[in-house]
C-alpha cells in the first residue's frame, strides 16, 4: 500500500494543483476580458481621434505630407529625438520603430472605399472581407450602400492573423474610419498578466510540499510511536502496551492490541498451568511404572518377578489412561477443535454409551440403567464426541465410587428449554465441602486410581455447551450429578467461540421423534 | 527398624513395600493423612515415606502437626510436586528428605539408609559394637572378623538394639519393629530371637531388664 505519508502527499499537492489550475484559468479569463475591453476602447477613441484630426476637404498635399509620415519616410528631427528615446526605454524597438508598429494600423476610406489615409500596417483586406461577410457571400456592396450597421467592432482574420477591428462612420465627413491590431498582441499581454499572477504559486509549490511532507511526519508520530513502542519489546514481554496520549484515532488499535495481548498472555498461561499439571499427573503413573519394573529386575523367584511384572502392565494402563484423558481436556480447548455442533440426540448417545459401560458394572456386580420417557424430545444441539465423554464419564465415575452390589441410575428428562441429565449412584457420595473441588483438574477422592481429570472434563464439555453441572444428594444413598445442557445456543454466555447454531438444524436430523 | 509409608496410590504403594521387603526393616502403610499422623503419633517408627497429595489430611499438614507435636521421627517426602518452590516448602515443614516420583528404587532404599544412620547420630553406615559389626546395607552381621548367618528376623532385632546401645527397649517396642500390622507373633518368639543371637554371638552381648525388655550396653 505504499507509505501513507507519500499517499498524503501525492493527494494534497494534486488537490492542490487542481484548485491552483482552476483559479489561474478564471484569473486568465477574467484578465482576458478586462483587457479586451480596454484595448477596444482605445481603439474606440483612437478612431474617433483620427476622424476628428482628418477633415474630409482635407488638402492633397497635407494628406500626402502625412502619409509620407506614417509610410515612416520624412521623421522629422524631433520625432527622431523621440524615436531615441524611445528606442533606450523598450528592448524591442527597432531601427524602423517599433515591432509591434506592424500589429497596430488605421486606414481612412471614401465611401467609394478609397484609401485616404493608411498606416504602414494598415488592414487593408479587412473591408472587402467585412463587405462580403455582409453580403453574404454575394458581390461586395459598396461602403457607401452598406450604411451605418457595419460600424463597430469586428474581429477578421487576415493572411497575417486575427484582427481586432473598430470600425467608424464619420458621416460629415463621408469616410470611414478602421482602426485595428493584431489579436495576438493583446494574447501576449493576457498572458503575461497570468503567468506573472500563477508565477509565485508555482515558485511556492515545492515548498508547499517540504511543509506537508513534514506535516504529515508530525501527524504520524503517534503511530510512530506505537511501532516503536512494540519494535522495542522483548519476544516475551506480552503486556500491554500502556500508552498515555493515544490520538483517538488510535485508541480502537491500541486497545484492540491490548485486548490481544491479553488473550495470548491468559491462552499462554493456561498452557503453562496445563502443562505443568500435566508433568505432574503423570509422575505418579510413572513412579508405579517404574518401581514395579525395577522390582521385577530384583525379583528373587519368577513368581514375584511375574507379579511385579503384572503391577508394571497395570501402571502402564494407568499412565496411558491419564495421557488419554489429557489430550481430551486439550482437544476441549476451543483454541483447539472448535466443537461441531449438531442437533443431538442425548437418548440415544447415552444408550449407547450405557451399553459400552454395562459390562463395566456387571463386572463389579452393580445394576446399572437408563430411564427416560421414550416419547420425548432429547435433542440439544452438540458436539457428538464431547457428549459422549461426558456420559462415559460420569456412568464410569459412578461405577468406579459405587461398591459392588450397588446401583446406578441414568435419568434423562426433557423440558421445553433444555435436556436434563442425572447420573444417580448408590455409594459414597461427595461431602457438600469438596463438591466444588471435585471439578478441579487431578483433584482425586480416596485412593481411587484415577487421573483426577475425569469431572474436569465433564465440567470442560458442560461449559462449551453453555449447560450447568450440579452435585447433590440422591434417594440411591450417593451421589447425583446432575447436567443440564439447553436447547438453545442463545442463551450460552458471550465470549464463547462456537460455531451458531441456525435454528432450523433445531428440527433433527430424526424427523419422526419431533412429529410426536 | 520400622518404616511407615504414606501412599494413596495403592499400585505405588504396593511397589514401594514390595520393593522394601527384602530390606532390614518392617513396613506398615497407610493410605491417607489422618491414618498417617495416629499412627505416628502413638506408635514407634524409625522412619517414614510421606506421600504429599493425600485423601482426608494433606501430607504438609501432617508433616507441620508432627513437628508442631516435637515429633522428630525422620521423613522422607515422596512427591509428584517437582516445582522448586513446593522442595521449599516441604522441607521447611520438617521434612529431612525429599524425593520426586518417578524416582529409583535404589535411590530411595539409599536415602532410607542415610536418614536413619543420621537419626542414630552416626556418619558411618555399619554399626560397631565391640567385635560386632552389622551392615545394614548388605545386611551381614560379622563377630571377630568372621561373618555369622542370622535370620531375618535376628537381624532386625539385633539392629534394633546395636543403633540405640545403653537404652532399655521394651518388649512392645521391640514386637512392633519385628513384626508389622496384621503380623501376629507368637508371645515367646521374642525370647527365641534374643536366644539365637546370644547363642550365635556371645551372651553378654544382650542384657534383659526383668518384666522390661532387653539392651545393649553401651562400649
């Protein structure tokens, strides 16, 4: 994208020579008119001047004598003198006049379009050109039928350029009078007058862009600042950046990396904390491991190397069990696997999973059943797999706390809201002191073997559905966990980074169980 | 020599007694705090194994009330807690030793040795007593330079009295570092032992303190 100063720059310096363009083009015009006006004035006065100097029973010889004047043959001694001075005051007279003499002229015709009078560079063609324009193309009409109508002014264009014309009808006299000048001569002068009028913009031009330039280095210092500011940090320092004076511009920026910062600070001490349960999770698995293989290499008979060896399988099964239950909690993390939400069908996952865990109960002779009205609607939106965990969870939480003989219920209830689950056992339950602790990550009861990680997880999936876990009492003896997970997503807390859920996959995928 | 081991973990637990067996020492174990400190409190031990993370009472608070009781029975702590500052904290509640899991198992047998013989005030690891010598380690017994073949149980028993030489133990305390719980021992085996260690020894070695117990003189 470039640099935004240079962007800046580039925009105001065109901005600028745009609006400079246009005001030189209205001062040109305006100039032009002013000018014109002028000049056709005195073109004006300098007819009338001369039809009030030449008389019309003007003598021959006077006239000739004049002529002879203006053809510049007879200057006389004083006109010389003038003509000198003339000459040291203008760079461009010349050793016959002046140059421009040959953009001015006059010339004094009869009705019968005689020339009485012309100047050197008199425009002798512009008559027959104003009679023909006037005839309209037909055969030039003479001065004398042409009447007053052709007077004024009148521009032509001649072999040597256009042509301002006044022309004058001096009818006492019955001669006309034309008197004119080259166009370009008053153009030179227009524009002069501009140029002289844009010269010290474009002379300030240049300097007008040093001052912006440094201008928009002065605006930007703030963002100059900031990148300073986070240039000069150490890869790990992830605090905020705890800036005074921020511009308001850049308050949402600065308080969006603020924001960012935090999340990663808190992502990444999440990690550590995670981490560092984890090592030491696994130290104890590890130490079973470990000490039974050592006795088996110190066995004195095969009997008690073979029982050491048996201990050793057990611990590996325990050590596995616990990483297995930590990538779970990992993968829970919605930083992770954003969870793929799905209507659910919490009736049928939990027969599922109570028909895997069955032979778990028998095992240690309990009862174990799944209660719930067949006809009702258990569908909640969901991530399947987490679900799953949840219920395997708990069923086997219970089996585990549970003594042989024992029971345990799964009920599931369906409200216009939500689906809720209850997994009621008939052991020794949790004490109201410890229920809260119970949800701590390798927070264990008893001598249970464990991980510890087992309700945290639950807890994990219960929060990523926006549901509510309770601990209680039950008429079984034990312990009651109960779950509620709502039908709608809506109502889940901000912050939470799920995918929505439209409301249409509301129906479910098994049509026939909402038609009841 | 009577060991108590503090272990929740009943697969570790199980490792570290079975790993002790062979050893010259009688262990008993309990699976939670509060077991742990009743029986430290009322019952003699030489040493004990304390797990940290334990149900009911957790092992830093009973390692504090122990100390707070002016118990000076030597603890070894076994932990999964490897942060430097929970070292810290273990061993400024009064414990003599610490020990991160996974650990090995010579390892932990070794510093069970070194805290004992420090606990008996000596810097040697073999007992002597006048021509006797007893080796905890190797678990040899020599008189005059020439190696005598006890019974276990005579070993015990005559570790028992060569570490505390000049003080009386009574026939419980002496039944007790024999004989763990759930170990029942018949009313005169103790006079058995102490029969076969003079006989394979030599007689004055052990003195009975009539309707007491029996010592060791000091030399």
């Amino acid at each position: 994208m470039g640099s935004i100063r240079r962007r800046t720059l580039l925009l105001v310096l065109g901005l600028l020579g745009i609006a400079l363009g246009g005001i030189s083009f209205l001062g040109y015009r305006d100039a032009r008119h002013e000018i014109q006006e002028l000049f056709d004035a005195r073109l004006a006065q300098q007819a009338r001047l001369l039809a009030g100097m030449i008389p019309g029973g003007m003598a021959p010889d006077a006239r000739a004598a004049l002529q002879e004047a203006l053809d510049g043959g007879g200057l006389g001694a004083a006109a010389g003198e003038g003509r000198d001075a003339e000459r040291e005051d203008g760079e461009e007279a010349l050793a016959l006049g002046h140059e421009y003499e040959g953009k001015l002229g006059f010339v004094v015709v009869d009705d019968q379009g005689r020339a009485l009078l012309q100047s050197a560079a008199a425009p002798l063609g512009a008559l027959d050109l104003l009679l023909a324009a006037r005839s309209g193309g037909g055969e030039p009409r003479r001065l004398a039928e042409a009447g007053d109508g052709l007077a004024g002014y009148h521009t032509v264009s001649l072999h040597d350029g256009g042509w301002r014309l006044f022309l004058l009808r001096d009818a006492r006299d019955r001669q006309w009078i034309l008197v004119g000048e080259r166009e370009d001569v008053r153009g030179e002068l227009v524009g002069k007058v501009t140029l002289r009028s844009l010269l010290p913009d474009l002379v300030g031009l240049p300097l007008v862009a040093l001052l912006v330039w440094l201008a928009i280095g002065w605006g930007l210092r703030p963002l100059a600042r900031i990148a300073e500011s986070l240039q000069a940090r150490g890869p790990d320092d992830l605090s905020a950046l705890a800036l005074q004076d921020v511009p308001q511009e850049l308050e949402p920026v600065v308080a969006s990396l603020d924001r960012l910062l935090l999340q990663v600070t808190e992502l990444l001490e999440r990690e550590r904390r995670f981490l560092a349960y984890a090592a030491h999770e696994l130290r104890t698995p590890l130490a079973v491991a470990r000490i039974h293989a050592q006795n088996a290499l110190q066995a004195p008979d095969p009997a008690d190397r073979a029982a050491a060896l048996r201990l050793l399988d057990t611990g590996i099964d325990r050590a596995t069990r616990v990483v297995e239950q930590l990538l779970t909690l990992a993968r829970l993390e919605p930083e992770v696997s954003p969870p793929q939400m799905v209507a659910t069908d919490l009736l049928a996952l939990a027969r599922n999973e109570l028909a895997e865990l069955t032979p778990l109960a028998y095992e240690h002779g309990q009862d174990l059943a799944l209660e719930a009205d067949e006809r009702a609607d258990f569908h909640v939106p969901g991530d399947v797999g987490s679900l799953g965990v949840l219920i395997r969870n708990l069923v086997s939480n219970a089996v585990r706390h549970t003594p042989p003989d024992g029971c345990i219920r799964v009920l599931l209830e369906a409200t216009s809201t939500a689906v809720v689950l209850r997994v009621q056992d008939s052991g020794h339950g949790v004490p109201p002191a410890l229920r809260e602790k119970v949800f701590e990550r390798f927070f264990r009861t008893g001598n249970a073997e464990g991980a510890g990680l087992g309700l945290a997880i639950v807890a994990r999936i219960v929060e990523l559905h926006g549901g509510t876990i309770a601990l209680d009492d039950c008429a079984l003896g034990g312990l009651e966990v109960r779950v509620v997970l709502p039908r709608d997503m809506a109502g889940r807390e901000a912050g939470q980074r799920v995918s929505a859920i439209s409301p249409s996959i509301h129906v479910g995928t098994d049509g026939r169980q909402r038609e009841d | 020599m009577r060991i108590l081991l503090v272990e929740d973990d009943a697969a570790l637990g199980e490792g570290i007694r079975i790993a002790l067996k062979p050893e010259a020492y009688t262990v008993d174990w309990v699976q939670d705090g509060a077991s742990a400190l009743h029986a430290l409190t009322h019952e003699d031990f030489a040493l004990a194994v304390l797990d940290l993370g334990l149900p009911r009472m957790d092992g830093l608070e009973v390692l504090q009330r122990l100390r707070a009781a002016a118990n000076p029975v030597p603890v070894l702590v076994l932990t999964a807690r490897d942060a430097t500052g929970d070292r810290i904290a273990g061993l400024d509640a009064g414990a003599d030793d610490y020990l991160v899991k996974p650990f090995d198992v010579d390892e932990l047998k070794a510093r069970i040795r070194a805290l004992l013989r420090r606990s008996a005030n000596r810097a040697q690891p073999v007992l002597h007593h006048g021509e006797v010598d007893l080796d905890p380690v190797n678990q040899q017994v020599s008189y005059r330079g020439q190696p005598v073949v006890l019974q276990r149980k005579e070993f015990l028993l005559l570790h028992e009295l060569l570490a505390q030489p000049g003080r009386v133990l009574t026939r419980d305390r002496l039944q007790q570092a024999l004989y763990g719980w759930g170990e029942e021992a018949e009313s005169n085996t103790l006079e058995v032992h102490i029969h076969h260690l003079r006989r394979k020894l030599f007689p004055e070695l052990i003195r009975t303190v009539r309707g007491v117990g029996y010592l060791v003189d000091k030399v």
